[in-house]
C-alpha cells in the first residue's frame, strides 16, 4: 500500500516552505545559507504540533530521496571540480591528518564514557550516539548490534545541528569572498559541448554511486558520485581542455543545500525530547565539547602546515561529509580535502567501532 507520508507532493510542499528560511538567510548573507535557513526552518515547521505539519513528513523525516539527490549534487560539483593536489597534501600531512582522525574518534568514545557513567542508557547507545559518524549511519548500525536507535538518533541529531550551526560561521569569519563569486566561477558557459560533458560526468557521477552503495561504502550518493566524476575527469583529460568545459548552474548548489538541510530538520521535532532532558544536555555538553576541541586543534594544524584554516576546521569537524562540502563549496575551502578527510574517518568508524564497542560491552560491570 503507498505510504502516504512519503508522497511526493506533500514532501515537495514541505521542502518550499523549509526553502524560505533560506531565502532569509540568503538575504542576511549567511554563510551556508540556504543550507543552514532551511534546516531551521524545517525544524521548526516539524516541531510544530499541527495536523498539517504531521501529515507532510513521516516521524523520522522526509523521504531518503531527498538528502540522496542533493547529496550527489554535491558529489559532481566536488567531482568536476577535483584536482590531483589533494593527492600531495595527503602525502604531505599524512601523519597528522590521521592524528586528528583518530583523536577526534577517541575524544568521542571518552564523551560516551561519559554520558554512559552519568544517564540511564546502556553503554552501545552512549558510544553510538556520541561518535561522529553521521546521521544516516549510526542510528542504523546501532539498531543492529541492540542499542536504542532512538536515542543514539537523538544525540547525533543535536551535534549536527551544533556543527551546522557553529561551524559555518566560525569558518565564513576568516574569509571575505562570497558565496555568489564562487558559484558564477563554477557555473561555465552554456553549450551544446559543454552539455555533452556535463551529461558524461553525470553519468560516470551515478555509477560511482551505484558501485559504492553495492560495497557499502558510507555516505555513497556524495562519495560514489564525487569519485566518479573524478575520474571521468581524470581518464578523459581530452574533453577538458579548457576552464568551463561542463555547465553546472550555480542553483543546483542552492537545491543542494535546501534538500540536505530540510531533510535534517525534518527529522527533528519536541516529541523526541520528551523524558530524554538529561541525556540531551549531557549529549550537547559533549558535542559542545568536541567541537571546541577540534576547532583548537584545527588551529594548531593550520598554523603549523600550509592548510589554511578554514580547510583546516571543516575537515575535521565532527559534522557530516554531506554538510562539511557544502560549506566548503560554500566558503572556498579546499572541498575535496573536507571530504576526503570526513570520509577517512567516516570508514575508520564504519570498520573499527563496532567491533569495539560489541566487546566492551559484553565485558562484566566493573
């Protein structure tokens, strides 16, 4: 039977309405700003307790759909725009882009230490809710191994909102070039060629996502889809012979970050809070706590490499990598680092924590 809380027209109303909390924040010149208006718009418009309102979402937000195809966007804007210098930074700072990767995941294991010791929920919810691996992944790998879901939900919900929030506008101090600038230099000229490439991109952009989604690899509508752009970049370097070469209008990015920031405030709403008040303040007192931590330490990192900061900061923020490339792209940082170095630490969660956490918790009360 078809799920009408899933229907298209009723989720495209509520993405327009959620939409005009970007225009806003467009208007106000916010960095991320139709990312960040929508999402808090789209918040309060779930949080509202009215029939119409419950009637357009379902309880755990809009339909997948939506964050995928602004996700993959995001993914052949960062694609087409790759470049092999990535390649020597990694080489450069390898050693210390993994020191951060792995200090940012055990300052979170310790936070959910933490809030195991001083709430109620059992220590695979605590770990879970607290790791910094996004969302879509957490609350789904947790359900699996028998933590609350719920809960672990709840937790990331409210760091990605703390980093949605704080980071973009932390990192838009530190650079005085607009949002409008880097869109128009991205957009190229409108061709019958430059149509025929953009469609090879799109093409090489979709199979990627479909071959990592099959390998289950993390977050694989941005990561496929970037990866395959690339590469159809890379292995067809003769249709690319000058700047503007594919056509990819500016407002696909602004869609982008109104379907990526609608769907996240989607998922929220009063009902989640409900006898949960002190796991959510010790769960945003470590968020808080993270986020502090990592911006100090993307300072140091900056002052001591050849990363400029802002790179620096939405690198190793503890947001998504969906997120963390759209106020890249956003803020002209170097957008396929951020998402290389999300993703590492996106897998290494994926791979070494579960395992971890199973045997910590089968181990007897202390």
């Amino acid at each position: 039977m078809r799920n009408t809380y899933y229907s298209f027209p009723k989720n495209t109303f509520y993405i327009l309405f959620s939409m005009i909390g970007g225009l806003i924040f467009s208007i106000s010149g916010s960095p991320i700003a139709w990312m960040l208006g929508s999402l808090i718009f789209a918040t309060l418009l779930s949080s509202l307790p009215t029939k119409w309102i419950q009637t357009q979402i379902k309880k755990n937000g809009i339909h997948p759909y939506w964050r995928q195809i602004g996700q993959t966007i995001l993914g052949i804007e960062l694609g087409r725009s790759f470049s092999v210098s990535i390649m020597d930074t990694f080489e450069d700072y390898f050693f210390i882009i993994i020191l951060m990767v792995i200090s940012s995941i055990v300052i979170a294991f310790f936070s959910g230490i933490l809030l195991w010791r001083f709430s109620k929920i059992n220590m695979m919810t605590s770990l879970f809710g607290t790791t910094p691996g996004g969302i879509s992944a957490m609350p789904t790998i947790a359900e699996e191994v028998g933590a609350n879901a719920f809960v672990v939900s709840i937790i990331q919900t409210l760091r990605i909102l703390l980093v949605v929030g704080v980071i973009p506008f932390v990192a838009g101090t530190l650079t005085t070039r607009t949002v409008a600038i880097d869109l128009e230099g991205h957009q190229g000229s409108f061709s019958l060629h430059s149509l025929y490439i953009t469609g090879i991109i799109m093409l090489g952009a979709l199979a990627g996502a479909y071959l990592t989604k099959i390998i289950k690899m993390p977050a694989p509508c941005l990561v496929g889809s970037m990866l395959g752009a690339a590469i159809v970049r890379l292995v067809c370097p003769v249709f690319f012979r000058h700047a503007g070469a594919t056509y990819w209008p500016h407002e696909l990015i602004i869609l982008a970050q109104a379907l990526i920031g609608s769907s996240i405030g989607s998922r929220v709403n009063k009902n989640m809070f409900k006898g949960l008040g002190k796991v959510v303040v010790l769960g945003l007192l470590s968020s808080i706590f993270l986020v502090i931590t990592m911006l100090l330490c993307s300072y140091l990192i900056s002052i001591t490499t050849r990363i400029p900061l802002v790179t620096c900061i939405l690198a190793f923020a503890p947001g998504g990598v969906a997120e963390m490339a759209t106020a890249a792209l956003a803020l002209h940082a170097d957008s396929t680092f951020v998402v290389a170095v999300q993703s590492l630490r996106l897998i290494t969660i994926l791979l070494l924590l579960p395992p971890i956490f199973r045997f910590l918790n089968n181990r007897k009360p202390i």
